[in-house]
C-alpha cells in the first residue's frame, strides 16, 4: 500500500524492499498511521470552543444526539467556518451555553471524522471519537459528555460498532451486566443505559438493580413505594443491614420488596460500604365529577392534555377542553358547545 505511493521519495521506496532498513522504516510507518486523520489544533490567537456531546431521552423517538456548545468567558458570540458551511454561536443573558444556529456540523461526521472550525475569536478541534462516550444527567437538562465520570451519578456509555467490546469492558469494570443497548437518533451510534460508576472495582461494590425509577434529582436511586429494586452485594456479603435491620443475603441478589418500606430515605450498610437510596409514594389519580346538566364543568378531567399509548405503541395525544387559541383571539362570544333552544311548533290546517 505505501511503497506504491508516487509521491514518496526514492530512498524510502528502496527502503521497502530491504529487511536491514525495517528498524527505522517501521516507527516512521507507525507515526505516518497514526497521524492519518488528525484534526490540526486551534490555532493561537483563539480561544478553544469545546462542543460536547448531549443526549435527550424522547418519549417518542428514543435517544436524541446533538451538540452543546459551553460558553466561553468574554466571548457573548462568534461565527465559526467548517466543511458544512457556517456555525453560528450566540450568548444569551447569563447563561453558562451558547445558543447554537446556522450550519450545525452534522454529528455523526464529527464522531467519525472529527471537526475543525474556526471563526474571528473562538475555534473548534474535535478529534475522531476512537473510544465510547460517557454521559451524566447535566444539571441544565438533558444528559452531556464527561471527561471523567462523577461517582454514583446517572450514566450513559454511547459507541459505535467499532467500540462495543471496549463498552462491554467499561460496564463491567463497573459492576453491571452488559444489557441490549438502545439505538440513538445518529445511524451506527448506540447507548448502554442505567450506568453509574464508582470510586473503587465494581464488583466490590453493592448495587441496585431493577426497580420503578424516578427521575427527581441529578441521582438515580429514586423508586416508587412497592416498586424497589433488588440487592445486589459485594462478593463476600452473607448479610446487610438495611435501615440498621440485619438482612441475610447469602451473597446473592435479594428482593427489597415486599419488607413494608416505607416513603423516604433508606440506607443499606454492607461492611465499609454504604449505600442510599430514595422511597417515593406514588400519586393518586385527582377525582373529578361527571358534568351535570349544568353547562359549566366544576373541574377539567385529569386525563385531558395526556397522551395514551396502546399497546401497539401508538400515540394518541387527548385534546384539552379549554377553546383554542384561534377562538378565544377572535372573541367571538361563543362558549363553543352545544345551545338548547326552544322553537314553537308550526300548526297546519288551522
């Protein structure tokens, strides 16, 4: 493949045909590979725009990529040149991030490929993402690309074919088993869910597993009452103590469910180790009364402006009572339900 290149000088051809060059011929491949691909630095004189990578759990649709651009101090804009045309970064108020517009580089070429841009005051070099992603619940919504990952926090791990075993590896070292990954919204990208990691090995760790999540605060272990998750303990763990309460686990998963916990905070002690984790009471359904003869409702259904799922995964979103906007702009004085009139009967003959 090299030696076949027209543009390599003579003595470096030669070069390929003769063992006794292999000790210096073949470093000088290495660093050539190596380099192939590289996105250049930004230069000096510009300050480095760092684009991240985000993800966004859509009810509908499933994992949504994208970008998100973190605001650099006494920068409020800049336009940006790239390959696709032109990046557009603007500051609004005192936010912490860029509002992004114009040509957005598209995101599975910047994983593969990398991305240099370069403007009057900010520049971008991303180098080819070679290794899987990891992503924790940002606390300006939605979920954003770490450098190293807090402990005990909600992740993510994103890759592509190319970095599934070295997904499969960071998971493990976790503690987790490796489950189905989820598809993401960029072709070929895929996301490993329900992660956290910790400060020491993951199989020293205890964990919990399964369970009715719910997604109050940046952490994960918050569960319905009567939907907790399962213990997992350390290798060695015959017993644990839940809220104080000695639990006999024989080393294996064990049922939390079903032990009468109640609303609120629990903690499981399993040596030096703890762990805790977060009850929360489910809420009821708000009655409401079946509209009478009277025109007026007391109460709306606390069912309108929902959205249903079958069980085909068909979306039906259920329209609220209260007139459209068109209507009520136009004043038309009209309560948009039915009148009853009353209207004499013709007599004939008479």
């Amino acid at each position: 493949m090299w030696k076949d290149r027209p543009r390599l000088s003579r003595r470096l051809r030669e070069a390929f045909d003769k063992n006794s060059d292999d000790n210096v011929l073949g470093p000088l491949l290495i660093s050539l590979a190596e380099s192939d691909g590289r996105v250049p630095p930004v230069p000096s004189g510009l300050r480095r725009l760092r684009l991240k990578v985000t993800a966004t759990d859509d009810y509908r649709d499933g994992w949504k990529l994208g970008w998100r651009a973190e605001r650099v101090a006494g920068v409020d804009g800049d336009t940006l040149a790239h390959p696709g045309g032109h990046l557009v970064v603007t500051a609004r108020g005192e936010g912490a991030l860029y509002v992004i517009s114009g040509d957005v580089p598209d995101l599975k070429q910047g994983l593969e490929k990398g991305l240099a841009a370069r403007g009057e005051r900010l520049g971008i070099s991303l180098q080819p993402r070679r290794h899987p992603l990891i992503l924790q619940e940002d606390p300006l919504g939605g979920w954003t690309e770490v450098d190293n990952a807090s402990p005990n926090r909600a992740s993510l791990v994103i890759f592509d074919e190319q970095g599934e075993l070295e997904a499969r590896s960071l998971v493990q070292r976790a503690g987790f088993e490796w489950e189905e990954w989820d598809d993401s919204s960029v072709d070929g990208w895929r996301v490993a869910t329900d992660l956290e990691f910790d400060d020491g090995p993951g199989d020293q760790r205890t964990r919990l597993v399964g369970g009715l999540h719910l997604r109050v605060t940046g952490e994960r272990r918050h569960y319905l009452v009567g939907g907790e998750p399962d213990l997992v303990p350390p290798p060695g763990a015959d017993v644990v103590h839940l809220d104080g309460v000695p639990i006999s686990t024989g080393g294996r998963p064990t049922e939390l469910r079903g032990r009468g916990l109640a609303h609120g905070e629990h903690r499981i002690d399993a040596g030096a180790r703890q762990l805790t984790f977060f009850l929360h009471a489910p809420r009821r359904p708000v009655p409401f009364e079946a509209p009478g003869p009277s025109r007026a409702r007391t109460q709306p259904s606390p069912f309108e402006g929902s959205t249903i799922i079958d069980a085909e995964g068909r979306y039906t979103d259920l329209i609220p009572t209260a007139p459209p906007l068109w209507w009520r702009e136009r004043r038309t004085g009209l309560g948009g339900e039915p009148e009853t009139m009353e209207s004499p009967i013709p007599r004939y003959g008479s």
